[in-house]
C-alpha cells in the first residue's frame, strides 16, 4: 500500500483526515544478545516498515484498526488493557506508557499496515511501537526526546508483549539512518554511525519462515542465566554490573566452576562485545572478508554456546559457509527461527537464492524468502 492508500482507507473508517507516521523495521549486522547485557550492537534500519495513520477523537476512547488482520479493537485512554490481540497490544501497550509517565492522552484513532515480513526477526514489534509512540506524541503535542520514544516502546514490549527485550529494536527504528550501520553502547547509550560502503556486495536476508513457540521463553531465561553471571562476580567483583563490564577470566573463575551452561551464555557474550569492536573497524578499514568472518564466528557462538539458533537457520548458514561469493552469514535477532543475515556478492544472489531454496525445499518442505536490504531511515511523520 501506498501512503496515499493508506490515508484513504484511514478516512474510509474513521470519516476524518489523519496525521501519517513510518517507522522502520531493522537488520542487525552483528552483536546479538548484547544489548540487555549492557554491550554494543551494530543494528540498521531498512526501507521496509509500519505505518500508522493516526487522528485525536473528542472522547477518551481508543479505535484501532489492523490492515493486515483485517481487525479491530476498543479500548479507553482511561483503562488500557491487555487484550487477547496481539497486535493491538503493541499499541495499547505504548498508549498505557504514555499513560504511565503522567502524559495526557487524548482519545485516538489508528490504524496500522505494514510491509515488514512478521515474525522474521526484523522487529516489526518495534516498528509498531515506535511508529505509534511518535503518532501519539505528534497529536498530543508531548515534549519527549527520541531516546525516550524508544524507551517506552521497549517498556511496553516488556509490559504488554511479555518480552524482556533489550533497547537494540526500538533504538534502530527512532534513530535509523540511510546507508549507515549504527553501533551503540547499550550501557552509555552512546552512538556512531558508521557507513555501510558494501562495495559489490549486499546484506541478503534469507527467511526460514519457521518462528519456534520457544522463542519469547527462551529469550527471558537467557536474559536471567546472564544476570545470574553477572550476579556471582558481582560478589567478588562490586563494580560488575552487566555482561560488559566483565571479562573471560573473571567467568572462569567465579560462574564456570558454580554451573557449566551459564557460564557458556555468559561467555558467549562476553566475546561478541568483542567482535562487535572489531567489526567495526573492519567496516570503517573496508574490510568485508573480515567482518563476514566475524559474522560466522557469531552465529557459531549462538548455535553452540547460547543455543538460541535451530535446525533451519543452522542448515542455510552451512550452505553458504566455504563459497567464495558469501564473505559471512549468521542467524540474525533472538533467534528460534527467522532470518539469516549474509553478505553476498551481488552478481551471485540471484543464483545463490535459487539454489538455496531448492535446498531448503527439499530439506524441511518449507519455502525460503529471500531480502536483498536496502537501508532506511528512523522513525518520521511524513
Ligand atoms: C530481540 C530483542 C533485542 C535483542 C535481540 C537479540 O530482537 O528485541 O533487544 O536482544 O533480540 O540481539
């Protein structure tokens, strides 16, 4: 759809103009895992994204309407709940933020499409949240930074979706930027741009289509096997506060010999902070070889050690591992399903993709959709 058909069907069911709001979905290059340990991450944002289109009503209640679900749900800026809807609890759960931190709400109509592929790890959650965060300040007038639009999305995930994510998605979709990776200090809140020159090559995505049920389960109990970690150096260590702030030989001391698989979470990300530092400056040197060698190292770390990867994203990483033409590849997101990130050179794409989903046809009967990224930029009123 069209921004033009979007505001038409927006006015189809609500008989008034909207205000029109994009916020993108995201690819992240490398550091997974990092965020909520207080790393660094190196997400973008891409072309692909949620619209909202958005207008005040004159009563206190909340009409929302999904394109995509052809759905619909009412609510009350006075009593936000959770709904059975998952889609609308997105919304409602960014509402309730607003809500939460003092802002006066004014009733509103939404209504929400979106082209980012759902459930493929390309954080359409956060598209939704972010795209309705900036709506709801833009009607309502509301004083509040960018950083803090991302905030309360990640607080409404953590509320209403029951994901205890870290800031990684809702970051990319505020403060996105064409053509540039952003790293980000998730424990300084720090940020670089840094710009994504791919001479030749592309990032290809390529869609396993399966989402495990384990996805969100798993995700929470990582999040606690590393606070664990974190907890048992604390007690020697007073001034280790995340993942971040400590190093291999503390983990070999203080978590290894308390449990084995803790210490193998703990571990892994302790070392992806730092492949996140040097793939940076591959990126900044021009050198592809290295940062897709550093990808593969990352999928290996979330396959073995994290074990948040799965059978179909394990399979397309080995296929590509050894061609020439693909420099790295990785499972991309929380993992359990979803994308592999790759980088591929763009002459071979067409030929590798072909021959991958025959592969992968044959292999667990499912259809592999491939992405060829194009970068985008952060979340705007348009
Ligand atoms: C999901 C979460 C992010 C991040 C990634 C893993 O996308 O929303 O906060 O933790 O998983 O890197």
């Amino acid at each position: 759809m069209t921004a033009e058909s979007i505001k038409k069907s927006f006015i189809d069911i609500f008989q008034t103009e909207p205000v029109l709001v994009k916020s993108p979905g995201r690819i992240n290059i490398i550091g997974e895992h990092t965020d909520y340990n207080g790393g660094l991450v190196m997400p973008a944002a891409i072309d692909k994204g949620v619209y909202v289109a958005i207008s005040k009503r004159n009563d206190q209640e909340i009409h929302l309407y999904a394109e995509s679900f052809q759905s619909t749900c009412i609510s009350s800026v006075a009593a936000i709940k959770k709904t059975e809807l998952s889609w609308a609890n997105y919304i409602l759960g960014v509402a309730n933020e607003f809500v939460q931190r003092g802002h006066q709400l004014s009733g509103f109509n939404l209504y929400i499409y979106g082209n980012v592929p759902l459930g493929a790890g390309l954080s359409s959650s956060a598209a939704v949240e972010c795209a309705t965060a900036l709506a709801l300040q833009y009607i309502n007038g509301l004083s509040v930074s960018k950083m803090e639009l991302a905030w309360l999305s990640q607080k409404a995930e953590h509320t209403f979706a029951g994901v205890n994510c870290g800031i990684m998605d809702q970051f990319a979709a505020v403060f996105g930027k064409k053509d540039h990776a952003m790293m980000l200090d998730c424990r300084s809140m720090e940020y670089e741009y840094i710009p994504l020159k791919l001479e030749g090559y592309k990032f290809v995505l390529l869609n396993t289509n399966v989402k495990h049920s384990l996805s969100d389960s798993a995700y929470n109990e990582r999040r606690e096997q590393c606070n664990k970690g974190v907890s048992w150096i604390k007690s020697h260590h007073p001034e280790v506060h995340y993942l971040r702030d400590a190093d291999l030989a503390m983990l070999e001391e203080h978590v290894k010999p308390k449990d084995e698989n803790v210490y193998l979470k703990c571990k892994y990300v302790v070392n992806e902070i730092e492949r996140v530092k040097k793939a940076a400056q591959a990126l900044k040197n021009g050198d592809l070889k290295e940062l897709g060698a550093l990808m593969f190292q990352t999928h290996e770390g979330l396959s073995k050690d994290y074990e948040v990867s799965c059978k179909e994203l394990d399979f397309l990483v080995n296929q590509v591992k050894g061609l020439a033409y693909v420099l790295g590849a990785r499972m991309m997101g929380g993992g359990f399903g979803g994308c592999t990130i790759n980088v591929v050179k763009e002459q071979e794409i067409d030929a590798l993709v072909d021959k991958l989903s025959s592969l992968y046809l044959n292999e667990f009967g499912l259809k592999l959709d491939a992405y060829i990224v194009e970068t985008g930029i952060g979340a705007e009123v348009i």
